[in-house]
C-alpha cells in the first residue's frame, strides 16, 4: 500500500504562487517577442505610407509662414526623418509591448486557449478600441492642422478607449441583455458627447494629402494590431 501524500496548506499556497508566477513570466515573454515584432513592422510600414506624407504637410505648412524658403525646409525635414526612425522604431516597439501586455492578460482572463487565430481577433479588438472609436471623432491629423485644446482631446480620447474596452466586453462576454444593452450604450457615449474640436477646422495642407494621411493610418494600424494579436497568440501557444 502506497503511502499518503499529504498536501498541506501552506504547500497548495507555493504551488498556486509558482502556477501564477509561470503565467505572468509567459505574458510578459510573449508581450516582449510579439511587441518588438510588431514594432518593427509598425515602423518600416510607417517609412514607406506615413512619413512621407508627414514630411509633405510640413513643407506646407513652413510655406504658409515663409514660401520663399519652402524647397529648404522640405531637405532639412528629410534629413531629420533620417534620424528619427531609430527613435520612431524605439517608441513603437514599447508601445507595442505595452498593447502586447494588455492583450495577453485579456487572453488569460477570458479563459480561453490562445492561438494566432484568437489572436487576430484580440489584434481587431484592440484595432477598434485603440484606433478606430477614436478616430471617430478625432480622426489623424497632419501638420499645420487647427486643433482643439490638447488636454481636451486627451480626456475625450482616454475616456473612449475605456468606454469602447468596457462596451465591447459586455457585448462579447456577458449573457444577460440587460449587460449587453449597457454595453451598446457605453460604446455610444462618447461620440454622442462629441470630440473636441476647434472652432474653425482648417489646414494648410491640402485635402488630398490629408484624404491620403487618415487612409495610410488607417491600413497602417490595421495591419499593426493584426500582426500583433497573432504574434502574441502565437507565441502563447508555444510557450505553454
């Protein structure tokens, strides 16, 4: 006859803590590979479709102020794109490990296994609670745009994203339609509240190169949030 193993209190408490501790070391690796894919994707892609566009809006709007130095401007901006993009590629990879983190610890709150399929999923997620609800109101704006105050557009912009995260939750997760209404309602707050603009809206740019802005943006962040939920679903799998 075998002998009982006894399995006390105390050793249930640091086989639970050493099972949280393996979970959280398995976000936050995937959180970091998945986040420095993806942010290097994110930046190349922004070389090629956003930052052109960037430098054009600046040369119009150092030509609205002095015209006569605008083709100056225009080589001086393209050398500072230069030396910006090890700087952009740097900020986008620890913005994209911070999303990556988001993403995995709702991964492992919603109890379900995690693959590059569910990933796409949390990628089109985070791509409309972090980009799409927002632009909503506040759609991306190029230089020598008149803005509204940028403390207001913060606030609006910071309360859309929760209410966006928290409406969508209901509706996916919750079961009771009383939950789900209260989503769908949380998700129409803030656009029927209106994002705050400025009182005249105008640009120095023209409206074909502010039309190609919003649309590089668009497919941009598409293709970002994309990659990393099935990045981040994908390295889940093979670290578990």
């Amino acid at each position: 006859m075998r002998p009982t193993t006894l399995v006390t209190p105390r050793r249930c408490h640091a086989i639970d803590g050493m099972s949280d501790l393996a979970v959280f070391k398995r976000i936050v690796t995937a959180a970091v590979m998945a986040g420095i894919l993806a942010g290097l994707l994110l930046t190349a892609i922004q070389q090629i479709h956003v930052v052109p566009t960037l430098l054009e809006a600046e040369v119009y709007e150092a030509a609205a102020d002095r015209a006569s130095s605008a083709h100056a401007e225009s080589d001086q901006h393209a050398d500072e794109a230069g030396g910006r993009t090890l700087l952009s590629a740097v900020s986008n990879v620890s913005l994209a490990i911070g999303f990556a983190l988001l993403l995995g610890a709702s991964m492992h709150l919603s109890g379900r296994a995690p693959s590059w399929r569910s990933g796409l999923l949390w990628g089109l997620a985070g791509y409309a609670v972090f980009f799409v609800a927002p632009t909503l109101g506040l759609p991306p704006e190029v230089p020598g745009t008149e803005a509204a105050r940028l403390i207001d557009r913060q606030v609006w912009w910071v309360v859309t994203v929760l209410c966006t995260a928290v409406g969508l939750s209901c509706l996916v997760f919750a079961r009771p339609w009383a939950i789900r209404i209260a989503g769908v309602v949380l998700l129409a707050v803030p656009h029927l509240i209106g994002a705050p603009n400025a009182m005249i809206h105008s640009s120095t740019a023209p409206a074909e190169l502010v039309e190609s802005f919003i649309y590089a943006s668009v497919i941009t962040n598409l293709v970002f949030w994309l990659a990393l939920g099935g990045l981040l679903g994908s390295c889940h799998k093979k670290l578990t």
